[in-house]
C-alpha cells in the first residue's frame, strides 16, 4: 500500500493536538508574557505524557509482547486491515477530520468502502493463485515424488524383503499424509471463494474474506511448508525458501 494514506492520516492527528495544545496555553504567548511562555511549556508536556503515555512502547509492535502489552494497558490491538477499516467511520476520527478541513464525512466513508474493496480484492487474488499453484504445481509434484518413493520401496522389497525401508516407508507416509491434508484445504479454498464472491461488496465481503478466507489459506500453506522440506530439491516445482533467502 502506498504510505500516502497513513501519512495523511499521522499529520492530521499531529495537526490537531498542536491546536488542541494551543487552545489549552490559552492567552499565554512568548510575546505577551516571556517568563510564563516555558514554564506553562513545561507544564503542558508533562500533562500530555502523562494523559498518553500509555502508548509509547519501545519494543517490538509486531510480537506477542505487545498483544500482552496493550491489552494490560486497555489499549486496542487491532490485527488486520480489514478491522482497522472501521476506525475511518467513527465518529471521533470524523471529527478530526472534519475539524482540521482535511476530510468531510462523507468522503470519510467513501475511504473506509473503497478500502474494503481493495482488501477484498487483494485476497481474492491471492487465493486464486494459491488454488493455481496448488492444483497445478505443487500437488502434481508430490505426487510424481510419493511415486518414485513407493516404486523404490516395491523394487527393494523385490529384490530383497530384508531390506530396511523404513527410511522411504516413513517419508512416504509423511508426504502421503501432507498431501492428503493440502488437498483437502484446496478444495476447502475453491468452496469458500465461490461463497466470498457471493457476498455483498464492502464490509461484510471483506469481513468475510478475514474470518473465512485467510484461515483456510493458512491451512493450505502449512502442509505445502512441510512438504518442501521433504521432497527433493529437483522434484520441487519452484524455488524454495533456502534458495530464496540463502541461495542454497
């Protein structure tokens, strides 16, 4: 997404607690009366710290640190975008808006239903091209693979049943099992899209998309992780992480 938004949004914030801060100094000015003009200052800084100070964390925003944080401090932790969309509608955010002449509220919630669109539109995506990888890359190639697995197995038991393929029984079953469970999230996938789509635009098909969508797109990619740890390198219908990332 384009930063223009959110900076928009921080410098309509930054401009409304400046005036709010003015109105609170009230007649003092550095003219009027130097010698009152820092300490009032001071004064007003500390206030505001200390009203706010609860939202200054220094550590990682993004880690289960600051989910425990900011629900012991009766902050709001919101997750995705999809639930960050209604904030543009409330009634306190309109004001700011309105009063800093920035938004109206009329173009308030044009912003929160063009911004649903897009989030809707963006996982619909990407969940298409999950169903297309999935159903045309990675399930046929572990298919090839648990093949050559089982033909090894069925020509070293021909040609000794001594033999231990306990190391090729055991990563059989794994792929086999893998294969099974990415299977039955693709088709999982391809029937709660067809729902998603179904839905009305805005709100409800992007809530949609989070509540529904989302978790069973992770439930695909987990056996699809795991199994590009397992198949060989050569079978493996696209880079993997460790070429990606390390070239190895």
């Amino acid at each position: 997404m384009s930063i223009a938004g959110m900076n928009m949004i921080l410098n309509t914030i930054v401009a409304d607690s400046l005036e709010q801060m003015i109105k609170e100094l009230g007649p003092v000015s550095k003219e009027e009366s130097g010698k009152d003009f820092g300490p009032a200052i001071d004064k007003l800084i500390q206030k505001t710290l200390k009203d706010h100070k609860k939202v200054i964390f220094n550590g990682n925003n993004y880690s289960e640190e600051w989910r425990t944080e900011a629900e012991k401090r009766g902050l709001p932790n919101i997750k995705t975008m999809a639930e960050a969309i209604p904030s543009l509608t409330y009634q306190k955010s309109i004001t700011v808006f309105t009063g800093q002449n920035v938004l109206n509220e009329t173009e308030c919630n044009a912003r929160a239903e063009i911004n649903y669109s897009i989030y809707a539109k963006a996982v619909n995506i990407e969940a298409k091209t999950m169903i297309l990888m999935a159903s045309r890359q990675y399930i046929p190639a572990v298919i090839r693979y648990t093949t050559v697995l089982a033909d090894s197995i069925r020509s070293i038991r021909a040609a000794d049943n001594r033999l231990d393929i306990s190391v090729q029984s055991e990563l059989l079953e794994s792929c086999s099992r893998l294969l099974g469970e990415a299977n039955t999230a693709l088709h999982h996938l391809q029937s709660n899209l067809q729902t998603a789509l179904l839905k009305e635009e805005g709100k409800e098909q992007a809530f949609y998309f989070k509540d529904e969508i989302l978790p069973v797109m992770e439930s695909l990619r987990k056996p699809i992780d795991e199994l590009e740890s397992l198949v060989d390198k050569d079978d493996w219908p696209v880079p993997t992480y460790g070429e990606m990332l390390y070239e190895v």
